[in-house]
C-alpha cells in the first residue's frame, strides 16, 4: 500500500477545523462532451446501478452515453444560468452563507468548503486542500436530507476510499441524514407558506422526491421511509389534511419498477380528475437543478396543462433562504460538539502561547521547521 505524500509539517501549528458540504454534482458545462464525462462517472457508480458490471458496461457505453448526452446536454443549456450551473451556484451560495453565519456565531476557527460527488470540484480533492491547510477535523456535510445508498451511501465512499491512501489521518464526522430535523422542516414550511402568501393556496399540495429503484426498498435501504417521514412533518406544520397532499417520486430510470406513485402520471390524473392548481415542491432537494427546473418546472408543468389542468406553480428548493442557512447552522453546530471552533480572545492567546512553546522545544531537539 502506497500512501499520499503529507503536507510538510511545522511545529506548534493548531489544527483547524472544516465542514464540507457535498452534492451530487453537474456537468461543468451544458455540451455533449462535458455532460458524457459527466454521466459517465456518475453511472459507474455501482451504488448508483446495481447490475452486474459486465452488463452495465455495456449498456453505458454502448447506448446510454452514445444517445443520451446529447439530449441532456441541450436540457441542461435550457436552465444554465450566466454563473453557470444552477445546483453548483446555489451549493457555493449555501457554503459562503454558512460559513459567514457560523461566523456569526463565533465559530471563527472554522471553514466551509463545497465539493461534488461528481463532477468538480470533486471531493477527494477538497479533501486534499483542506489537509494543505491544515485542518485535523472534518465534518461532512452531505446536501440530500434523506439517507439512500445511492446518494448519501455513496459520499461515505468516496471519503472513506480517498482516506484509505491517506497517513495521517484527520478526525472525521459524517451526517447520515436530517430528513425529520425540526430546523429543516421549518424551512420547509417558511418556502411553502411564504409562496401561499404571495400567490394563494392550491388545490392540491405535490410533494415529489427523486426516485430509486424499488428494489432498494425491499433489500432495506431507508429513503422511501424518510421521504414520507418529511412529508408528513411538513404536512403537521402547514395543517393539511391528508386529501390535500399527494406524495410522488420524479426521475423514473430505465423499464425496472422504482418507487411510486410517479409524478408525472399522478398529475396528469389530478388534471384529468378536476384539479385546477397544484403547486409541487422537491423536499429532496436542497439546490435548484436539472431535475427541478427542467424536469419539474417545464417537464411536469406540460404534463399537467395538457391533461386539462389551469394553473401550475414550481415552489422553488430552499437554497440560499435564510430559514434553511438557519437550519445548516443547527445541523453543523450537533455535529460539531466538542470542537475548538469558538474561542474567546484569552483562549485564544493561550493556546497560541502554547503552540509556540511546543514548536521552540521541537526546535531546540533538532526539528528543522
């Protein structure tokens, strides 16, 4: 086993602390040839597909990436912002703003980076620099407040394989999930409520998360179970009555069955049944992306109209409100108990003083730095 090589090391440094948060990731632009990188490491992960990897080769290789790129790139270039992609604007956005309210706070020995699951900037390599800058303890962070293999499984991989070739290791925190924390289901309700104020309640309120195989399910993976958990929190705290929610799961994959019921249909049958307005919020998603800006707010939008629905309202992903950097803050501060990351100036000072004396002894017993 070969490991990476460490940073030089200088005698009587503190150690900082970091949270990283993570998403899922985006093409670094919308073309062919960027979304084919792109897909292509995102399908190869085998907690993404699980079908035998001979099979899966070919598939990918020989007909997803040949045919698909094309037509997602030309999806991505509908909602590609003048910043670029919208999902890693907004995940940097949600990054600054914590790190600035933690600040806030009074954890000032503390940084906040973002990274990607795929895509850039990639987590091994976030990982790598907060090393460079010398942080001895990690949290992370990921963006998806319901655990499934296929997403939050997956980051835990990722660390854990770009830890592996790593000496000297840092202390590390992992957040599995927030799907029933209080502080994110209250933001929640603010989005939802403040959308009401301005444009005034729906028929029916669509609640759609990302789907996964249903096969996922029944071999125990838990995203099914939290997603409705949210939803039914959310529903207590807006005061609706079970005739007024739908819960429905978007991004169907392939002919395999995943979880239902599917958005699109169940729409097309609200409109068909009489339903006038839907307003439909992705809980799932902390940042704006493909999957709710084009899939959603165009895709299902169609859907609806064109079964006979009038009115269709895109409740947009929390990304930078407040009442959701509000509930990062609580989420990273659970997580980090115990941490040097709020220290008064006399603390401060004193571990400083401390830090200097152990460097001058190093140095007079024949450290070099």
């Amino acid at each position: 086993m070969s490991y990476q090589a460490e940073p030089s090391h200088t005698h009587g440094s503190v150690a900082g602390s970091a949270i990283v948060l993570v998403n899922l990731g985006t093409p670094d632009a919308p073309t062919r040839s960027a979304v084919r990188r792109y897909l292509k490491q995102f399908l190869s992960d085998p907690r993404v597909v699980e079908i035998p990897r001979a099979i899966w080769w070919c598939i990918l290789h020989l007909i997803i990436l040949p045919f698909r790129s094309g037509k997602s790139a030309a999806k991505y270039a509908s909602i590609w912002t003048r910043d670029g992609s919208p999902l890693k604007v907004n995940t940097q956005q949600q990054a600054t703003l914590l790190q600035a309210a933690l600040a806030q706070r009074g954890h000032d020995q503390l940084t906040v980076a973002m990274a990607m699951r795929y895509g850039s900037p990639s987590l091994p390599e976030v990982l790598a620099q907060l090393k460079q800058q010398g942080c001895g303890r990690i949290a992370v962070l990921p963006a998806y407040p319901q655990y499934s293999g296929t997403t939050t499984g997956s980051i835990y991989d990722a660390v854990f394989e770009h830890y592996a070739s790593v000496r000297n290791l840092p202390e590390l925190r992992m957040v599995r999930n927030y799907h029933d924390h209080e502080a994110y289901i209250r933001a929640l309700e603010h989005s939802v409520l403040a959308h009401w104020e301005a444009h005034g309640r729906p028929d029916k309120l669509v609640l759609s998360f990302h789907g996964v195989p249903k096969r996922t399910l029944l071999l125990g993976d838990p995203y099914h179970c939290e997603c409705m958990k949210t939803a039914r929190l959310l529903a207590a705290r807006l005061r609706l009555s079970p005739e007024q929610y739908v819960v429905t799961f978007q991004s169907r994959f392939g002919k395999a069955e995943w979880l239902q019921p599917y958005t699109a249909p169940t729409v097309q049958q609200l409109a068909r049944d009489g339903v006038k307005r839907i307003d439909v919020l992705c809980p799932g998603f902390t940042s704006d992306c493909l999957e709710t800006l084009e899939e959603i707010a165009m895709e299902v939008r169609h859907d609806f109209e064109a079964a006979g629905g009038r009115e269709f309202h895109y409740i947009p992903c929390l990304n930078d409100a407040p009442a959701w950097i509000a509930a990062l803050v609580e989420i990273s501060e659970q997580h980090m108990i115990g941490w040097p990351t709020m220290m008064a100036a006399p603390q401060r000072d004193a571990e400083k003083k401390d830090a200097d004396l152990g460097r001058s002894r190093a140095l007079q017993q024949g450290a070099v730095n």
